[in-house]
C-alpha cells in the first residue's frame, strides 16, 4: 500500500504543510521548518494514525509547487 500527500509551502512559518485524506475516515495534516523536518513530522503522523498491520509500505510526496534552491 502506498499513500501520497500533498506538499505545499506555508506563507505564514516559512515551512511546508502536508496533507493526505483519508475519505470517510479523515486523514492526516501535518507542517514541517523545512524539508527533513516535514519527513519526521510525516512519518511520527504516519505512524500514530495507521495500526501496525496496515502502515502503508511508502509514502510519496507530490509537491503542489516545485521547491526552489535560493543560489546567491
């Protein structure tokens, strides 16, 4: 099983927001400083929501907008 969330920058904290519904059940949202921060934050939300049995076996991310790397 593999699950996918939505990833897109936070104007407000500078970081990113994740988001994965579940339809009928919910689904998880989650936010992260910057991108390893957000694949903890992801995983420890992973997790707690899914029973042992039925974690999913990956996770993809699909970022709503590219990240870019600032050069100079």
């Amino acid at each position: 099983m593999e699950i996918t969330f939505q990833i897109e920058p936070c104007a407000e904290s500078g970081g990113y927001v994740a988001r994965w519904d579940d339809p009928g059940r919910g689904g998880i949202c989650t936010q992260g400083e910057d991108l390893a921060d957000l694949q903890a934050m992801i995983e420890d939300a992973v997790t707690a929501y899914f029973p042992p049995e039925s974690l999913p076996e990956r996770v993809r991310l699909h970022f709503v907008e590219d990240p870019v790397v600032a050069m100079a």
